[in-house]
C-alpha cells in the first residue's frame, strides 16, 4: 500500500467551498477518478483521506495537503496525480504528489499574504506599523472552551509589510496544528480595533505549511 500526501491548489471560486463541503468534494473525486484508494473497515467503508489543515472560507491557497492511501503498490505517481486533476472542480488542481514523510503533528506554522485596501493607504500603513511596534496584540479569539484573550505578538512573524498604490502589501507566519491555529484575520480584527480608517481585506492566501524550524513540511 502506498501512503501518499497531494499538495494541491484552492483558487479562484474553489476558495467559497467550505471544509465540509471539501470532504464531500473529494469524495466524488476519488470515486470519478477510479483509482485504487484504500477504504476504511467496518460497518460503514469510504476512501480514507485526510487534510492536514482546515483552510477558513473565502482564502485561496497553494499548498493544500491531503493524505491518502493507494493499495496498488507499483501505480506511478504522475498517473495518479493525472487521474485526480482529470476530475478536479475549477480552482483545484495537483501540484504535487510524494509519499508521506513527515507526521501531521510536525505542522507548527502557516504562512499568508493578504491585501489591505484603503483611500486612506498611508494613514493606514502607519497604523499598522504602529500596531506592529506595539509592545503586545492582543484579541479576542473562540476556543473550544469559550472566549479567550491571546497576545498575537510572540508568536507572529512579520515577512513582508509594504505600500504599494492603494494597498498595504502583508506576508506574515502564524502558528498552526494541532495546538494553536491562528489565521490572519485575527491581526486584521486588532487593526481595526486600534484605527478608524476604513479598510477591505482582499486577495488572501495560504502560501505555506511549515515545521517549527520554518522548514517546508513534506
């Protein structure tokens, strides 16, 4: 059996097609495919597949990953890859497809970038440098145990933060996994609750999934 991990593309309308709606998609898609995929046991058999990592409604991605298992130990990886894309929906696609390497739990941070646009760009580039230079960020965030507060600060990494027209331009990482998941409208939601210009997020995506050494998870 081959253990296999995609990476794959979530653009343009696939990005409104929610993580629910996701597994059902790639259900079809494995059915349509007819590839070979390992079912589960018991009562009720489906093609196992997992995601590494819900991506929230409305982002766009290029590195999805999704895990499954192929029982026909000799099928070549670029038929397989092939065979999915045939039936992929509009605004996914394969990139890649290896054998899984790395555990689920090694997954410790994600990177975005993501668009601010404003008639007011350099007033809110200021804002959000000062923002930035703020000694902490904090914001309120659901848990499974209620409301909590979180400092968004010591665990952010700033990439990219520039003005360009009437955009401020931001690539930052955050952590994610199996312990903390934060996504970048937690930063946008404190940069609103710290300024009064008015702003749009646009454009946002997941660029890459990553280990704790910022090294590309496999």
């Amino acid at each position: 059996m081959l253990r296999l991990r995609a990476t794959f593309e979530k653009t343009g309308r696939a990005k409104y097609i929610s993580h629910l709606d996701l597994n059902r998609c790639m259900l079809r898609i494995f059915r349509r495919s007819k590839l070979p995929v390992w079912y589960t046991e018991g009562f009720n058999p489906h093609p196992y597949y997992s995601f590494a990592l819900a991506l929230s409604l409305g982002f766009e991605s290029s590195c999805e990953i999704m895990d499954f298992n192929i029982t026909d130990d000799n099928m070549p990886l670029d038929t397989i890859k092939e065979r999915l894309n045939e039936v992929m929906p509009e605004g996914m696609r394969i990139v890649d497809i290896a054998p899984q390497i790395q555990k689920i739990t090694a997954i410790a941070k994600a990177e975005y970038t993501f668009d601010l646009k404003s008639e007011e760009t350099d007033e809110l580039f200021k804002a959000v440098e000062n923002l930035l230079t703020s000694p902490e960020i904090l914001i309120e965030k659901k848990t499974k145990k209620g409301i909590k507060t979180v400092d968004l600060k010591p665990d952010m990494d700033i990439l990219c933060c520039e003005a360009v027209g009437d955009t401020v331009k931001m690539k930052m990482r955050l952590p994610a996994g199996t312990k903390t998941n934060y996504n970048p409208t937690l930063f946008v939601e404190a940069l609103r609750n710290s300024c009064e210009i008015p702003f749009d997020m646009e454009n946002t995506r997941r660029t890459g999934i990553l280990c704790e050494n910022n090294e590309k998870f496999s």
